[in-house]
C-alpha cells in the first residue's frame, strides 16, 4: 500500500469517526502517605536501627544497566561519635555499595542501600537479610515502607493509591504497585502488602489499576522491549504521557533497524531496506520531539531497553509486522492527526503533525512489508498471521475503552473511549475488514493488500 493511499484512508476514517475504567483497587483514605524527600524518595526519618547510629542514609546503588551513587535522604551527622573521625570519614568515603537490599527493574536497573556510622564504624545496609537486623523489630510505618522496598515494587510519594501504609493489628499494611500503564502488555497493578514485626512481606492482594494506555503506542515496538520504569517519573499526567511517547519513540528505533536486519537476511528488495532505515531515522527525531513535549510538562523521559534477539523466521517477521505495524503503527497515525487538530496547547499540535505524517509512511512501510511476507508464506502461515492481526485489533478495542486523565484530552488531544472506538470502528471498516480492503482494491490494485 503506497503512502498516499493510506493517508486517504486515515483522512476518511478520522472523518468518518467525527459525525458522532480499570478496578477502584484499595481504598486508601484511612492508609497514610509515605514521608518523603524532594517529593520522589522515601525519607529515613522514622527509622529506628535495632542499636541507635550517630548517621543514616538512604543512598542509590549503581546497577549493570546504568544509575550512579547518590545519597537521597539522610539525618544525623557523620561519624560523630568516632573515636578518629577523620579515620572513620575516609572509611565511610571508600565505602561503595555493589547492590542494594532492593533492585527495580522497567527500562533499566536501579536498587538501594543504607549506610550508617555508629561510632568508628560504618555500616552497610545492601541485602534483605541485612536489613532486617538493622531495623527488626519492624515497629514504625517508615520502617515498613522500606521492607516493601525489597518486593522490587513502586511507592509513589504522590499519589496514595500507588504508595501508602498503615499500622494493623499484626504489623503494616503498605499500598504498592508495578507497570507504567503505557502500552498493553505493562498495566499498572496495585499490591497490598502485608508487613510483620520480622520484615516479612506478604502480598494480600492486586488489583488491575490501569490497563494499557493505546496512546502510548504510537510507534513500533521491538521483540524484547522489556517493561517501562515506572520511577522518577512526573506527577503531572501529560509529562508522564509524553515521557513515555518517548521511550517508546527511541524503542522504535530499534524496531526498524531490526526490521531491516530481518528483511536483509530474508532477502527483501532495497526498496524496503532504505524506508525501514529512513524509519528509524524519523523515530530519532520524534523521540528528541517528545522529550523536550516531557520536560515541557515537568517529566524526564527514560531511554528503552531492549533484549538482544536473533533473527527470526519470516513467520514470526511477519506476525509483528501485522500486529505492530498494521494494526498499532496504523492506528497511532490516525491517533497523531486527531491529536495534532485537538491538543490545546499549540507546541503539541506542531509535533504530533510532524510526527503524524511519519508515521503514516511508517505504517505504509507495514503494509508494504506485509504484501511482500504473504506470498512467502504458506496458506497455514497466512492464517496465523490474520488471527494475531484480528486479537491485536480486539487487544486495542479493550485498550481505547479505558478513560485517561482529562489533562490528556485538552492539553494531549487524546480522545476519550467513546471517540477513541469510533476511530477504531472507521478504520476496522475502511482497512482492517476483508470486504472493505477488497473494495479499495478493486480502485488501486497496485496500492492495497487484497483481504488482509
């Protein structure tokens, strides 16, 4: 399918579909917010060692995926007691944790660690178990908000739906969660932790908080994308969109440089090979694009990480080039122009055009891509592929009708469920049917995938 006839197609579907929640979770109104420090890291004021410490910090433990040592909260002076406090000041400077007693992992790795001076000596605090003799008897709520830590979990200091705690009868209960909410497979689910006097840490329950957002999405993503971060992230909702708009915009890239490895050792014609390489160009520059939209609203965009994978077979080349470009990549075009006519806020609009426009050629890629598979393919393999096609399309149906933040309609331009499934209804018609890919067809038989 050339450019040109899928930008008619997304031009008809965005006016056609103009002529017209996930679980409530935890209540938290009787938990309390967890105390912080500069509104994203837990304060170690109300921890109380086991035997008291004349200095305690909660310090930022360097990971194989990236991070650096930084203290994030601290009280009391260091080395105070030390019979030779400048002997105790250089073993405390030389000390260097190498892990944490907790380690998160989404896009990256990052994990944690106390360090303490009593007298002459230092202490570290880097494992479970260390941590636990430390602070056992688990007595205050700050305490129990640390063990949580170890779960590898989220606490916001925000938001107590996603981070609070509060004393029970047999210890604490300590409201988490995990996921970002951008895209299908990484929803944010609530977790209600019970924690005893011994540190131990028991999941009561979960809750689905927030399913998916299809927003998130616009562009391509890679086999072995693994999870968004969900840390030092914005608590303004569109900074966090466009945070997440940009880690996967940059996870993008390496989906076309990927794609264009794969269509080079099946043997795909330089036509191919040069738009997947001008694709991942054009995602470079969306992704400097959406960073500077996520600083705009307060947020910092955190780079993807992706798994090593090998190259795969045609079959598997061509079921994500239905699901991710067919279908989503298709999709987040005309999710782009609705954006680029309806966001409030006029640097939005410029972007999500240009943006827009790219990905339209992006998705024409797809379809490209996926006329040239097909022949390849033997009818069974063509039936696998139209199946994962039509679950991504259902994938997607249940996505869009998950309301989002009314910040994202006015300032995003996202639609809501309502708009958002007539988008879908327009372009299932228009595209994604048999009978109506065959009609377009019968008009440019060179542009179209005939009944795909």
């Amino acid at each position: 399918m050339r450019h040109r006839t899928l930008s008619r197609i997304l031009s008809q579907a965005l006016s056609g579909a103009l002529v017209v929640s996930a679980g409530c979770g935890v209540s938290v109104s009787s938990f309390d917010a967890p105390v912080c420090v500069n509104g994203y890291t837990l304060s170690v004021e109300g921890l109380r060692p086991a035997m008291p410490v004349d200095y305690l910090e909660f310090r930022s433990v360097p990971t194989p995926t990236g991070g650096s040592t930084t203290v994030l909260s601290q009280m009391g002076t260091k080395c105070q007691s030390a019979p030779s406090r400048p002997m105790c000041e250089a073993t405390y400077n030389a000390t260097m944790p190498m892990q944490g007693f907790y380690q998160r992992c989404f896009d990256a790795c990052d994990a944690g660690a106390l360090v303490a001076t009593r007298g002459g000596e230092v202490i570290v605090v880097d494992t479970k178990a260390k941590l636990d003799s430390f602070l056992a008897p688990y007595d205050t709520s700050q305490e129990a908000l640390f063990a949580a830590l170890t779960t590898g979990q989220y606490i916001s200091c925000t938001d107590k739906s996603r981070g609070a705690v509060r004393a029970v009868a047999d210890g604490f209960e300590v409201v988490t969660t995990t996921g970002s909410g951008c895209g299908t497979s990484d929803p944010v689910r609530q977790h209600l932790l019970h924690v005893d006097a011994a540190g131990v840490v028991k999941e009561l329950d979960s809750y689905l908080l927030k399913a998916g957002t299809p927003g998130c999405v616009i562009g391509r993503r890679p086999e072995g994308l693994r999870a968004a971060r969900s840390s030092r992230r914005s608590a303004d909702p569109v900074g966090r969109y466009f945070a997440d708009n940009a880690r996967l915009e940059s996870a993008s890239v390496t989906a076309f440089r990927i794609l264009r490895a794969e269509l080079l050792a099946h043997g795909a014609p330089p036509s191919l090979l040069r738009r997947a390489r001008k694709s991942a160009q054009d995602e470079l520059r969306h992704t400097r694009v959406t960073r500077r939209l996520a600083r705009r609203y307060g947020a910092t965009a955190l780079p993807p990480s992706v798994r090593p994978q090998p190259i795969r077979s045609l079959l598997a080349l061509a079921i994500e080039n239905a699901t991710e470009g067919c279908v989503r990549e298709t999709f987040g075009a005309l999710l782009g122009r609705w954006q680029a006519q309806r966001a409030s806020d006029p640097a939005v609009r410029r972007a999500m055009l240009r943006i827009a426009r790219d990905e339209v050629r992006h998705a024409a890629l797809a379809w490209q891509v996926a006329e040239w598979v097909e022949r390849r393919l033997s009818p069974g393999e063509r039936a696998q592929v139209q199946v994962a096609q039509r679950r991504s399309i259902e994938t997607l149906r249940r996505e869009l009708a998950v309301a989002q933040p009314e910040e994202l309609g006015v300032v995003a331009g996202l639609p809501r469920p309502a708009e958002s499934l007539r988008l879908l209804a327009e372009l299932e018609s228009r595209l994604w049917n048999e009978g109506a890919a065959s009609a377009d067809c019968s008009a440019e038989a060179a542009d179209c995938i005939c009944g795909s």
